[in-house]
C-alpha cells in the first residue's frame, strides 16, 4: 500500500540525509481526487531514510500528479514487491544494505530478470568513498547517483522530479523502441568518454542519428568569456574552443544563448536547439541546423534524449568528484589512505615489496600547536608540511595524508630514510610570515620484510609509529615481527573477550576472608576468571587489562556486581547472615556516569543489604583527581556500601586525601605480604599501613597470606583480617558453601 504522505509525518535527525529549510517547492499542494500518482518505490534499510524522504516529498506532485510511496527494507523485500507491483517509476535504492553490492545486485534483477526497462533508478548512499564502477552505472542504466549528505529538499524533489518525467516520456513512447533504443544508446556512449570535447561531438552525433540526418551543429557552456564551444560537428567542426559571436554566429548564437536564458529546448523550422541542465552549476546548450522540421514524435524522444544527457553528463562528473574524494585528501590534494593501502598492496605484490619502505610521519605537539593558534593555522601547517615534503624528497617516493597530522612517505628504502625525512624539519615552516619550528617522529616497515597484505602494512608502521613515540618525540622506529606478535595477540584476545561474554564464558570464584584472631569467616572477595569453551583458563592479569582498554569492562563489571549480589543474598538464605561480599571495581567502570544507578539497581533487584556489600578501587584510583573521586564516593557511600582501598602501599597516597575519602578499609598488597617474612623492609612497610589504617579508623585487610608464619606476624602487628591460599583457593559458589560449612560456622554465623 502507499505510504502516507502527510506532511505532519515525524522523523528523526539523520547524519545521511539531511533537509534544510528552504523555499517552498513548486506544486506543493493538494492532488486532485481520483488522479492516479507517480509510484515511487523506496529501497533502503534504514527507517529514518524512508519517514525523510516521505516527509520531504509528501504533498508534491510532478505533471500535476501526486506521488505515491511504497517501501521495502532490503533487496530481498524490494524483488518480492516488484514481482506483484505494476507500474512503479521511479526506484530511489541505497547501494549498501544486506552486502556492499545489494543496490546494484538489484538494479541487474530489475534490468535483467524482470525487464522492466522503463523504471527509473536514482541509487543513493551514505558512503561516498563507496563508489560503483563507472561501467556498472553505464551497464545497468542508472538514472542518477547521489550521496545522501548533497541531497537537500529541493535536489531530492528536482532528482525525482526529472527521473519521473524521463520515465513517463519512456513510458508513453514504448512504440519508439528504436528511438529509446538509440537514446540508450547515447547514453551508454557519453559514459565511455571522458573530456569535454568527446562527450560534446557523441552529442551531437547521437542528436543526429535521431533525428535521421549528418551530424552537425555546436554544443556550448557559458564560461567568463561568453558561449565556448565545448564541441562540434559539420560546420561547426572549426568553431570548437572558440567564443560564439552573436555577428559571426548568429544562427548558433541566437539558438544558444534562448535555451540557456529560456531553459528549455527550441525547435523551429531550420535550427533546434536541446538544454541539459546541469546539477554541478553548469547548463549546456547544443544548435543544430535542421534538414526538415522536427515532428512531434521526435520532439518527445529529443525531450527525452536532452534528459538522458543531462544524466549521464552529471553522473560522470558526480562518479569523478566521489572517486576523487575517495583516493585524494581535500585539504593537501595528496593521496589519502585508500589510495595508499593500493599502492602497497601493488608494492607488496612486486616481488613482496623488493626494497621499499613505508614511513609514517606523525607532526610532534600538533595538537597543542592547532589549539594555540587555530584550527585554519593548522590546515596551513598541514599544507605547507605536504609541499615540503612533495617538493624536497626524492621524486621516485609517494606522498600521501592518512588523517589528522599524519603523512606517508612509499618508496626506495635508499631514498625513504629518517635522516632525510627529519632534515625536512630542520628548517621552520613560514605560516603567514610567522616561522613555525615542528619536528617529527617515524614509525617505518622494511616491506621486503612484511607478511600480509598492504593494509597489514600500514597497521604495521603504526605499531612501530607508536613504539617511536612512547619512546622519544622527534625519533624513529622500525617495525619488526616481534612487535606486531604482542598486537596481534591482544586485538585476537579482545575479539575472543567480547565473543565469551556472549557466550558467558565468565564467572565468579570466591575467597574467603577471615578474621586473624578467632579463625571464623566474615566475607569473600569476588573474583572474575574466564574458561574458554575448551576448559582454557585464560589469566585475569591477560583479560582484565583487555576489558578496560577496549571498554568491555563496563558491561562486564556490572554483570559482576549483579551476580555477587545474588551470591550474597543465597549465602543468606543459606544461614550466612553476618557475610560481606566484596567486589571489585575498574576505574573505567567507577568513572562512567551510570555507575551509581547501576549498583543501586544491582542492589534492588537482588534485594542485597549494602551494609554487607564492599567495593573494592585501587590506589591509583584514589590519588587521580581526588577531589573529583571524593565526590563520587560520596554518591557512592549513600547507597549503604562500603569502600576498601586496594593494593595500598603501591602507590603515592597523599594522608590528607585519603582522610577527605571517607574510605572504611585498607587492603594491604600481597607484595608487602610475601616480603613480611624476608626482611625488616617488608615487614616495617606493613605495620605501617596497619598504624596508619588505626591511626584512621580504618579496618586493615592483608591479600595473599600463604603461610602460617605470614599470618602471625600480620597478627602480632595488629592486622584483624586476611585472605589468601593459607585459608583457600577461589571457590565455586557450591565450593563456598561446602567450605563454610567444614568451617563449622553453619546457622550461627
């Protein structure tokens, strides 16, 4: 069924497909009852595309007929529609839905399979550096192709408005096959043309194999100096490049200069004169001299042929712009990153790279430079560095721009050296006559030495660009195998992270923790391990890390907190009433703005008490903006929880900041535990913290006791609490139970 087209329609904001207010558009009113409309099929996997492009075209109509919207959400919907749909005109398709090529995997069902000739199709999308093979665009007959961002209001409205008008001309004159067929034709020809001298003659030649006689004629564009002729035929052969001159030219002058003015076609007796209007900001005009007048039937193929025209001359210069802003960075006109993963893709095909080197050139404190002096200051930067480094490297080497203030430097690794990269440098840059001295720091590949494609390449530089910065600015670095092994295994952890926590290849172990003076449990800490689907125990210092870096850590983290809450409220049904459950916290987790509403409903939905729920943040933590950190514990401390410091003593703590904390307890690191019994040090930085935690009036908790002789000196020191292999491993939530029990704690506790 038709889509509604009220113009009270509601939409969202969408990044690809944007209408500015504008004037009102022509025939913006009311159809007349009964007048059957234009069906416009819409083909795009995004609903927001669908309700803005409805809202934008409702209520408009074209030869005073409305337009009627049917849609289908992907290629598969849009071929069942068009096999029971008749008489649709105009397809508007997105180019990438269920694959990259879904849109023109369409377009050939529509040509091919269901031979519906007729139907206009404007393929549309929201990735301009994914741009069709021009010989696709030719092949499939393509009406027109637009990225989403150009299409405003009005150029939608004038696109389908055009597209609709070329499918009734096609439509009403079926019985012209050959016309329309020579008209394909021309079309198909100006697309294998390129320069404006041979598109202008295929014109006119086609132009006159419609019409039955020699070619002949002029087909001109307007520049500063009046009428050029872009091409000609006959006796308009030596007026090519030429200025028309209304005294020397009349009858092509006159022709000319009335359709641009008019825009619109003029046929009398001895001249026709065909307008292309063209959507880039230039219209064009062809004059040809008439053998005998034109008759009607061939005014409505020359209507349509000055529409074909008009496409294809826009489609080539459109496909021209997209190619040009998928391979070339705007700013520096340089070749852009796509451009460069092909030539090291070619390089690395040619005898694995031979003896060439890729170097990444990454300006030193841009960033500070662009915000102290401005963003058009820094593009001027950004441009004055790629001249110098077009203009003063050897020309055998290959310059590009990948983003932000980073270039690329291909070539002869003899020529592609830092010494001569860094020498660039040596001199300032002069911005507006004020001298700017930058230096640069290299990541650079041997390809003769790289395995993989050239996209692995580039990946590969950057590790080494990264290694050089983490190093010294102003260096370099080469990549080597070993550094792009640690990588590698990192990005493969982080993909097998993210699948096992789908899979909930994560769970919880509990340690105990004990009271030193009477042997009895008091709580456990929470523990996160991960079991692969083989029974692999992947370490929690391997996959920890990985979770923050990647931002995993907040959806598992709040996992975690849910179910040691859950655990905790068993263990109290259980009879463990007098049970803490600490858990521990990242910073990345502690930091995002949900967290207090994530443990509040943590909390509610599990029914926890959180006077029996600690959560455990590290120092490091603690010290980092500390007044901030004290106003989120504060929101924190609200909830009823309670807050352990953990592996204290690893860090710098500041008294007077831990104090403004309002922490409760202290959890002294395993490392001062190991070192209790092996020297005074160990043992003096541990009875300091246990003086400092009572000096506090904070409970002190020591991690990692594993022998006896630990947990006496802990004792004698004053430390009320422990936990470590000494009193039990991590333990399942059955383990627990059952070591509780053998505890003899049972009901009681």
């Amino acid at each position: 069924m038709p889509a509604s087209m009220s113009p009270g329609v509601a939409f969202d904001a969408h990044d690809d497909l944007i209408f500015l207010d504008e004037a009102p558009l022509p025939h913006q009113h009311a159809g007349r009852a009964g007048t059957p409309g234009w069906r416009i099929l819409v083909v795009d996997d995004d609903a927001d595309v669908h309700s803005t492009t409805t809202f934008a075209l409702a209520g408009l109509e074209v030869q005073d007929r409305p337009l009627e919207f049917l849609h289908a959400f992907s290629a598969s919907e849009a071929r069942a529609l068009l096999a029971r749909e008749p008489d649709i005109a105009v397809i508007l398709l997105d180019v990438v839905m269920e694959q990259p090529d879904a849109g023109l995997h369409l377009v050939r069902h529509v040509r091919e399979t269901l031979g519906m000739l007729d139907v206009r199709i404007i393929l549309r999308t929201g990735q301009p550096g994914y741009t069709p093979e021009m010989e696709a665009i030719r092949d499939l007959d393509i009406n027109d192709y637009r990225t989403k961002s150009e299409l405003t209001r009005t150029k939608l409205y004038t696109t389908v408005a055009a597209a609709v008008r070329a499918y009734q001309q096609l439509h009403a004159l079926g019985v012209g096959r050959v016309g329309l067929e020579r008209i394909v034709h021309a079309g198909t020809e100006l697309m294998r043309l390129h320069g404006a001298r041979d598109v202008a003659r295929s014109v006119l030649q086609q132009a006159a194999a419609l019409l039955g006689q020699e070619a002949n004629g002029v087909l001109c564009a307007r520049d500063a100096r009046g009428l050029r002729v872009l091409g000609g035929a006959g006796s308009g052969l030596d007026l090519e490049q030429r200025i028309l001159d209304a005294q020397h030219h009349a009858p092509f002058s006159g022709a000319v200069n009335r359709a641009l003015a008019e825009r619109r076609p003029e046929f009398t007796p001895t001249c026709l004169a065909l307008y292309f209007p063209g959507k880039s900001g230039r219209d064009f005009a062809a004059a040809i001299p008439l053998a005998q007048p034109v008759s009607d039937g061939n005014k409505r193929l020359l209507h349509v042929f000055a529409s074909v025209v008009s496409v294809s001359l826009d489609n080539l210069e459109l496909v021209g712009r997209l190619n040009n802003a998928a391979f070339f960075d705007p700013l520096t006109s340089l070749p852009n990153r796509t451009q460069l993963v092909e030539d090291l893709d070619a390089a690395v095909a040619n005898e694995g790279g031979s003896e060439a080197t890729l170097t990444l050139v990454d300006l030193d404190h841009f960033a500070e430079t662009n915000d102290a002096l401005g963003h058009q200051f820094g593009d001027q930067l950004l441009v004055t560095v790629a001249q110098r480094l077009q203009t003063q490297l050897d020309p055998r080497l290959k310059v590009a721009r990948i983003g932000g203030d980073i270039f690329a430097v291909l070539g002869m690794g003899s020529l592609n050296t830092p010494e001569a990269i860094h020498a660039l440098f040596r001199a300032p840059f002069s911005i507006d006559g004020q001298d700017v001295q930058i230096s640069s720091t290299l990541g650079l590949v041997r390809l003769e030495e790289h395995d993989g494609s050239g996209a692995d390449a580039l990946k590969d530089a950057d590790i080494a660009l990264k290694r050089a910065k983490s190093q010294q600015r102003g260096g370099h670095f080469y990549f080597s195998r070993s550094m792009g092994v640690e990588i590698r295994e990192r990005v493969r952890l982080m993909h097998a992270l993210r699948s096992g926590v789908q899979r909930k290849e994560l769970f919880l172990a509990y340690q105990p923790q004990v009271d030193l003076g009477t042997g009895r449990p008091f709580g456990a800490e929470a523990l996160l391990r991960w079991r692969l689907e083989d029974g692999t125990m992947i370490p929690p210092d391997r996959f920890i890390p990985i979770a923050e870096y990647s931002g995993l850590i907040v959806e598992i983290g709040a996992w975690v907190l849910r179910e040691a809450c859950a655990e905790l409220m068993r263990l109290r049904a259980a009879g463990y009433l007098d049970f803490t459950m600490s858990v521990n916290v990242s910073q990345a987790q502690f930091r995002h703005p949900q967290f207090v509403e994530v443990l509040r409903r943590a909390l509610e939905d599990s029914g926890a008490p959180p006077e029996f729920i600690e959560l455990e943040i590290t120092e490091s933590m603690a010290m980092e903006e500390p007044q901030l950190l004290a106003e989120m514990l504060a929101q924190v401390k609200r909830t009823g929880v309670s807050i352990a410091i953990d592996d204290f003593g690893t860090g710098f703590s500041s008294l007077s900041h831990l104090q403004r904390l309002k922490v409760d307890r202290l959890k002294i690191d395993r490392a001062f535990v190991t070192e209790i019994t092996g020297s005074a040090r160990g043992s003096s930085i541990a009875a300091m913290i246990i003086q400092l935690g009572r000096n506090l009036g904070l409970s002190v908790i020591a991690e990692g006791v594993e022998d006896e002789r630990q947990a006496q000196i802990l004792h004698a020191l004053g430390c009320p609490l422990a936990q470590g292999y000494l009193f039990s491993r991590p333990l399942s939530p059955q383990g627990l139970l059952e070591w509780l029990g053998a505890q003899g704690v049972g009901d009681a506790a």
